[in-house]
C-alpha cells in the first residue's frame, strides 16, 4: 500500500510541475535566482543519490563490489562513452568483482 | 537531465536541453528549415538510446521489490527517468512513501523550467498543453530546442515524445520481466545501474566550480546523515547543497569581492 502512495504522489506531482512549466506566465519562473537554484537542484539531488546507492547497505556505509562498478562508470564518462556503455560498465564491472568474492 | 559538449553523450530518459545543437551524435544542427525526416531521424535515434536505459529502470525497480504492475505505471504515469530511479532507490532503503516521493519531485521541478521554455516556442493552444505536459522531459526539451522553426519544433517534440513514451514502457515492461526472470539481480551487478545511472545524468552538469561545489556538499551531508535520519530523508538534507552554495556565493558577492562577481555571472 505504501508503495502505491508513493506511486500515486510521485505521479501527481511530476505531472502538476510539468504543467505548471507550460501554464504559468513566462516572467514567473523567470527571476535569476529561481533559475540557478532551479539548476542546481538536480545538481544536488544526483550527487547525493549517486553516493548513498553507491555506498549504502540501508541505512550503514559500506564499500562493496559497487565502489568498483561505480568507478568503472566514472572512467567511462570520462572517456566520453556513450550512456548504455556507462551504465554496462558499471554492471558488468560490479558483477565480475562479486563474483569473484568482492 | 543540463548543456556542456558531452551532453549529447547522455542517452538516459533524462537528458538536458541544449539549444543548437543536434541530440544525436553531437553534431551542430544546420540553421533554416530542416526536413522532417531530418527531425524524425533525431527523435528516433534519442527514442531508442533511452528505450534501452528503461529496461535498466524495469530490472531496478523489480529488484527494489516493486511488483510488475507498480514498476510499470510509474513509466506510464511518471515518465520521467530519474525521479522514477530516485523513487525505486528510496524505497529499496526502506523510506517511507511521502519522503521518497518528496525526493522524486525534487528531481522533477526541472521539468518546470523546460515547460516554461517550451511554451513560447510550441506556442500551444491551451486546452492542448495538459495532454502535453506529460511528455515534457530532458529528451523532448532537448530535440525540440535544437530545431529552427516553430513548426520543426512541433514535430520534433512529438515525435520524440511519441518515440520516447512507447519505447521507455515496453522496455521497463520488459525490464521488469527480464528481472523475474534472472532472479537475484545484485548477482548479476544490476544494483550498480541505479548509481551509474545517477552519474551519468550528473556528469555533464559539472561545468563550473558552483556545480562541483554544490555536488561535493550534496555527497557530504547525503552520506553523513544517512546513518542518522530515516531513509529518504538524507537525500533532502542533502539537496539543501543548492541554496547554501547560492547563498555563500551571493555573500561573497555582497562584500564587493569583484572577481567572485564576474565568475558568479559566468554561470547563470
């Protein structure tokens, strides 16, 4: 149940700010300080959702086959590979070192 | 998901806008009318890279624990990658539902601001604007700027939008499928996607010294209060990394420091 209204507010919301972008007057959103934090947002949000699912085990720190998956997907990017080659890397990489007792 | 020279590295559902130049390839988009197969072909090939990051979304969400049915409508009703990923990820840990909702939107208040953007150059009738509103992402945004005309502009945001929308629900269809499938998807590496995902999105989003500074603080306050406050709620703490960073740096500026000032305006 509780995932369903997570679900539900995920949808609702989303979809409201979604609208909200093509309805209200343009000047609105237009301050310069809405917009960079605006940008910087998603800036945090990532940052922080990459480290935690990088490095969390529920609500413990712990350094596991992921660190090296994460890191091969680092590398990747900056080698300028393509999205799908990233995210591989990071799988493939993650899957060799568990199995291997990492 | 946001413009540097990379960005049109970045296939997942949540790639940024960035106006003038081509979503695929990195190529520079040729200014005057473009033909519609020229646009089609853009819509196309960004359809496709993102269709592939959904079946990463079906295993992530089905390894979460989420059932076929609850991965599924997320793609249909949220159809917005990361907030999806974001939602998956906090409920994993164990959140309770209005903090991990509370991070998805976060992650989806983005989609305003490309909204607002798409608006002028859509110029949409209004009645029309709520059945579009679905399909404002990082991907539509970021074809429908490229084009030079209003017109190109239409049938680029639709046609990605189209693309984007029945590619990314078959493949998190079949992602969740697959996941049921493989059994034990840590074994095979797949809890790694999510992250990979996550970086991936961020990488091309670290242009200037405020973005890193805002990232490596989001990391900081995310992995430090993780211990300590009820899952979900860390990555709130940490999304706080956008406003401190703003308000150190309008501090700075407010002392006349000059230099601070110029660099500050660099970045907007």
């Amino acid at each position: 149940m509780n995932v369903w209204i997570a679900i539900g507010l995920t949808a609702a919301g989303c979809y409201l700010v979604k609208l909200a972008g093509l309805l209200v007057p343009a000047d609105t959103l237009e301050r310069p300080l809405v917009q960079r934090l605006a940008a910087l947002l998603p800036v945090a949000l990532l940052a922080a959702l990459t480290a935690q699912q990088t490095f969390a085990v529920g609500s413990t720190l712990t350094v596991d086959a992921r660190v090296a998956g994460v890191a091969a997907a680092a590398l990747a990017l900056v080698l300028r590979a393509p999205f799908l080659v990233v995210v591989g890397a990071a799988v493939a990489v993650t899957a060799v070192v568990r199995a291997l007792g990492g | 998901m946001t413009a540097s020279e990379d960005r049109d590295q970045v296939g997942g559902l949540d790639r940024g806008p960035e106006r003038g130049r081509g979503p695929v390839g990195g190529s520079p988009v040729v200014s005057g009318a473009r033909p519609d197969r020229a646009v089609v072909r853009d819509a196309l090939g960004v359809g496709v890279a993102v269709g592939l990051s959904g079946f990463a979304f079906g295993v992530t969400s089905a390894g979460a624990g989420l059932t076929l049915l609850q991965t599924c409508v997320l793609s249909l009703l949220v159809f917005t990658g990361a907030s999806q990923f974001a939602l998956v990820g906090a409920l994993a840990a164990g959140g309770n539902p209005f903090t991990a909702a509370a991070g998805a939107f976060f992650l989806g208040t983005r989609n305003a601001f490309y909204g607002l953007r798409l608006s002028q150059l859509l110029a949409l009738p209004r009645w029309v604007r709520p059945f579009a509103a679905h399909w404002v992402i990082d991907e539509t945004t970021a074809v429908a700027l490229a084009q030079p005309d209003q017109r190109s502009t239409r049938l680029g945001f639709t046609a990605t939008g189209l693309t984007l929308y029945l590619l990314w629900n078959l493949t998190t269809l079949l992602g969740g499928l697959g996941a049921e499938a493989i059994g034990d998807t840590a074994a095979w590496g797949l809890d790694a996607a999510g992250p990979a995902v996550f970086l991936a999105l961020l990488a091309p989003m670290l242009r200037t010294a405020t973005e890193r500074a805002t990232a490596g603080l989001a990391v900081v306050l995310g992995l430090a209060f993780l211990p300590v406050l009820p899952a979900g709620v860390p990555v709130l703490v940490a999304a706080l990394a956008a406003p401190l960073v703003l308000w150190f740096q309008g501090r700075r500026i407010r002392r006349g420091d000059a230099t601070s000032e110029t660099s500050a305006k660099r970045d907007v």
